[in-house]
C-alpha cells in the first residue's frame, strides 16, 4: 500500500495470508523437529532495545532491497533479485539472529509464537511493530529514491540532485 501498487482491502488480506503461512511454518517445524516448537525469543545478554533496534535495521534493509530488485522497473528481468534478497537474510540471520531472535518479519515473529502456544507473545507483538517500523521506513526511503509519477507507481526517471 505505501508502495502504491495494492489496495487497503488487498494490504489486509496479503497480511492474513502472510500470519497464516507463519503459523503453518511454524507447526511444520515442530512436527519436522519431533514436536519441539522453537520459542521466539531474544538473546539472554541482549538488552530490549539492542534487540529491537537489529529487527527495525534488518527489516528496514530486506524490504528496501526486494524494493529495489522485485519492484523497481529498472530491475526488470533480473535474475540476482534472489540472490540479493537471500544475502540480506543471511546477513541478518548471522548478525543479528542471536541477539533478536531473527524474525525480521511480523508472519515469522507472530507465526513461530503462535505455533508454539502463544509463546512470549508480548516480544513477539514488539518484534513485530519494529518489523513495520522498518518497512514503512523502506517504502518512504523508496518513494524518495524510485519516486513515482503518482499513478500507483509507475516509475519516473529524475534528474540527480546536482544537476538543478
């Protein structure tokens, strides 16, 4: 929706599917691991806000790069989209994995607590308003530098700041 390519009614419903496929990934996770659900939790050493913090930069970073290279008309038929987004979530995964818990997206965050009967359901909810946070952070630092004619997103080519 902040991209300008989906409806508010889409953007509900694209978000009930995503919690759902949280919630089934998680429960398939605990029957492929003999029914030890993984408990979404940060790292003992790790302070709240050290947590929170890595989850609003990661998320913030993953949804500027799909941004970037599944939206931008000027990525069009590329074929290092994945490889890109999949670096992005390596990165965070080893980087700030342990310290948060590695969500970087809401359906994970509340997915894995839902899964694993509500489990620390209040850090879960935290992770993922950070989660938006970022997002909604990307899709304005986006609007900036891919900005759209105002047509639901069709892209506009600008000058460079320095040429005015």
């Amino acid at each position: 929706m902040l991209r300008g390519s989906m409806s508010f009614a889409e953007m509900i419903g694209y978000w009930m599917f995503q919690v759902l496929g949280g919630v089934l990934g998680g429960f398939a996770g605990g029957i492929v691991s003999l029914d030890s659900f993984a408990v979404f939790d940060m790292a003992k050493e790790a302070t709240l806000f050290q947590a929170l913090l890595g989850e609003v930069i990661v998320a913030f970073v993953l949804c500027f790069v799909v941004l970037g290279v599944a939206t931008n008309p000027k990525a069009e038929d590329n074929h290092y989209y994945g490889l890109a987004i999949g670096l992005v979530i390596t990165g965070g995964a080893v980087a700030v994995g342990p310290v948060s818990g590695g969500a970087f997206n809401p359906a994970v965050a509340l997915g894995l607590s839902l899964s694993g009967g509500f489990s620390n359901l209040p850090y879960a909810l935290m992770v993922s308003g950070c989660n938006l946070l970022g997002g909604v952070a990307a899709a304005g630092c986006f609007r900036i530098v891919v900005p759209s004619s105002g047509d639901g997103g069709t892209f506009v080519e600008n000058m460079p700041l320095n040429a005015v």
